[in-house]
C-alpha cells in the first residue's frame, strides 16, 4: 500500500496543476535550461546554478501575477523592485545571510506573539543587529563595486567585474523569465512570451561567435510550446462553441508536432554545419 504513495501524491499534483500546465512548465524549462547553459558556456564567470535561481523565482513570479488580477502597471512596478532585490541577493552572495535574517525574523514573531498570548519570556532581540549590520556592510560593498563600475565604464577604463557582470546577467534574464510567465498564463502567446529570451541568447552567441548548436535546443524546446498553447487556444474554442471532436486527436497532435519539429532542426543543423 506505501508503494503507491509516491503515484497518488504524483497523480493528485497532476491533477491540481494540470497536465498541461506541467507539460508548459517543463518546456520552459528546456528553453530556459539551454539558454542558461549556453550562457554558462559563453560568459565568463557565470554559475549556471545562480541562473536557475533566476529562472524560478522570476517566472514563478511572472505567472503567478499574470494568474492575479494585477494591472500590467504594478506588475511592472513590483517586478522590478523583486527582480532588483533577487538579483542583488545573489550577485553578492548574500542570500544566505538574508535566509538567517528572515529565519531569526520568524522566530522573533513567533517569540513576541508567544510573549503577548501566554506572558511568556521576552522576545530576544540580540541576534538581529548583528545579521542586519552584517547583510548592510556587504550590501554596502556591493552597491560601491557597481559605483565604481559605472565610472570606469564612463571614463572608458572598466575591467571585467564578475559581480557587476552577474548582476547585470542576473537582471536580463529575470525580465526574460518574468516576461515569459507573465506572456504566456495571461495572454497565451508563447512566442511573444518567449522572444525576449531567444533574442538575448542568440545575439549574444552570435557576437562572441559561438556554435550556433546550442540554439537548436531551444529552438525545438519554443516550437513545441507554441504547438502546445496554440491546439489549447483552439481546443478551448471549439468547447466554447460546443463542437465535438475526438478525445485522441491531442496525442495526434503530439505526434505531428514532434516529427515536424524533429524535421526542422535535423535541418536545422544539416545547414549549420555546412562550410561557410
């Protein structure tokens, strides 16, 4: 009976999220995922587990304010300053100091709530001025090396900064995700969704003069996910208008977009590989 534990929680999460919803965010992933190693590849000093990170949080968040009904305005607004704050967080490795200083935040609320409900002890306050002293001198180092950066970059005397150099990736590829969740849970336009993303990693590759291999993941990864979104929106139309159709076509469907998609990039690489 346990061993059929791990399939019901498997079956109940399908079922909650949908399948489809599943399928989309494992495209995204392949997308993204390929775009992050690529650019692990090609920039300098990059960490591709940092980069996840950025994938995760900012598509989460851009999905799940496309899902809300917040305006496009504030979910603007509130995505930068979330995108601002992640990005600083990780570039400077402090993440961890401001996982304590949320944990000890935690403990304290719970330390004064248990104080004002029972008359408990007080609430020990000691361990928060240091973490807060701490996480404000690097934050403070953080924001001099990015100062110092823009001035040298002014005077036309900037050298490579790793810090400055994630920070900046960091951001590009929180719009990117965000942009992306954001696109295509509200509006259902993958391609729009995704373009940003695509455009980023190709142009860059293209400038440092990468292999252009490292697109054809991506490029299978975004034709399926316009595939998928699109049979959806027309699936959805034809229940709105109550036109029967067979329970089987969506694995046709599957099957034809996987051969057609498999087709243009074994072309795809069959061009990129002919001498120039």
């Amino acid at each position: 009976m346990t061993t059929n534990v791990p399939l019901h929680a498997l079956s109940w999460s399908v079922r909650g999220i949908g399948a489809r919803t599943l399928l989309v965010w494992c495209l995204l992933f392949v997308i993204f995922g390929s775009v992050i190693i690529g650019l692990d590849d090609i920039v300098r000093g990059l960490e591709s587990t940092t980069l996840v990170y950025v994938f995760l949080i900012g598509t989460s968040v851009g999905w799940g304010m496309a899902k809300s009904r917040l305006n496009g305005r504030w979910a603007l607004i509130l995505s930068a300053f979330l995108g601002l704050v992640v990005s600083i967080l990780l570039a400077g490795r402090l993440s961890g100091k401001f996982q304590l200083l949320l944990r000890f935040g935690i403990q304290l609320g719970w330390e004064h709530l248990g104080e004002q409900l029972f008359a408990g002890k007080q609430a020990d306050t000691s361990l928060i001025s240091p973490i807060l002293g701490d996480l404000a001198r690097s934050l403070d180092l953080l924001l001099g090396q990015v100062k110092n950066w823009i001035l040298a970059t002014i005077q036309h005397r900037a050298a490579y900064d790793l810090v400055v150099t994630t920070l900046l990736w960091n951001l590009a590829l929180w719009g990117s995700c965000v942009w992306a969740g954001w696109a295509i849970r509200r509006y259902a336009r993958p391609l729009v969704g995704i373009a940003p993303a695509v455009i980023l990693f190709a142009s860059t590759s293209a400038f440092v003069g990468a292999s252009s291999l490292l697109l054809l993941p991506v490029l299978g990864g975004s034709l399926f996910l316009i595939a998928v979104i699109t049979f959806q929106a027309v699936e959805n139309n034809w229940i709105s208008k109550h036109i029967d159709f067979p329970e089987d076509i969506r694995l046709d469907i599957v099957m034809i977009s996987l051969v057609l998609i498999a087709g243009l990039l074994f072309l795809a690489w069959g061009v990129s590989i002919l001498p120039t």
